[in-house]
C-alpha cells in the first residue's frame, strides 16, 4: 500500500478516482496512479534512492523535482537518462534504478592524474610556469 501518498491536499481536495497503474522499479512491481511522474510514484511507495553516482556509488535521489538537476535520472523500458521527475508513469512501464560504472579514466599507481576541470588545468598550468 502507498502509505506515504498525498490523499487530501488543502488546495487541490481530495485526490479520489485515480486509476491505478502498475509499473515496475528494479524488477519489483508498485501501483501508481494515473497522472504520477515517476518520482512521485516512487516516492509514495516509499522509494528515495533513484541511482547511485555513476562513479562514486553514492546514493541520489529526487533534489530538485523541476528537471534542472538531473539526479533523478533512471533507466525506462531500456532508454537511460531518463528524469523521473518529469516522465509520468504508464501501465507496466519498466523502470531500473542508475547503477555505478566503472572508471575507464582513473589512473593507475604509475600515471599522471589527468585534470578533470579547466580549474585544475589552470592551476596546474600555473605551477609549471611559476615552478
């Protein structure tokens, strides 16, 4: 049962005669209700955690609920990079949370570690000159 959905809001009343959806995060089934993003749906079935840093493993979620962040990102019906917080849900849409990738760049004991920002490049530009 969706225990944390919004079932009387004090502007919109009350939230009756939705139809139910069912869909599908990380190959375990939840009911939505029409006219739900996939954040919401997730969120009212007690779901946070949306994917994890691509290359830290750190957990993300919902942060900015208006398509700006990106955090939300998932995986529908095989299409990556999809915002869940803009995207409604559809009946037996298939939803797979973001996983860590590894780090083809990362250098190893004996490479130079590369800039990763034009920050980095410039103070290490600067120390060449400076040094």
């Amino acid at each position: 049962m969706n225990k944390h959905r919004i079932l009387e809001h004090p502007v919109l009343g009350k939230l009756a005669n939705q139809k139910e959806m069912t869909f599908t995060f990380d190959g375990k089934k939840y009911i939505g209700y029409e006219g739900d993003t996939i954040a919401s749906a997730l969120l009212a079935n007690g779901i946070r955690k949306l994917r994890v840093h691509e290359e830290t493993g750190t957990p993300r979620g919902i942060y900015c609920n208006i398509g700006h962040c990106f955090e939300c990102r998932v995986t529908v019906d095989g299409k990556p990079g999809v915002r869940a917080c803009l995207t409604e849900i559809n009946r037996n849409m298939v939803i797979e949370s973001g996983k860590q990738h590894s780090t083809p760049f990362k250098p190893t004991d004996n490479e130079v570690d590369l800039p990763r920002t034009y920050s980095e490049f410039e103070n290490i530009y600067k120390e060449e000159k400076e040094g």
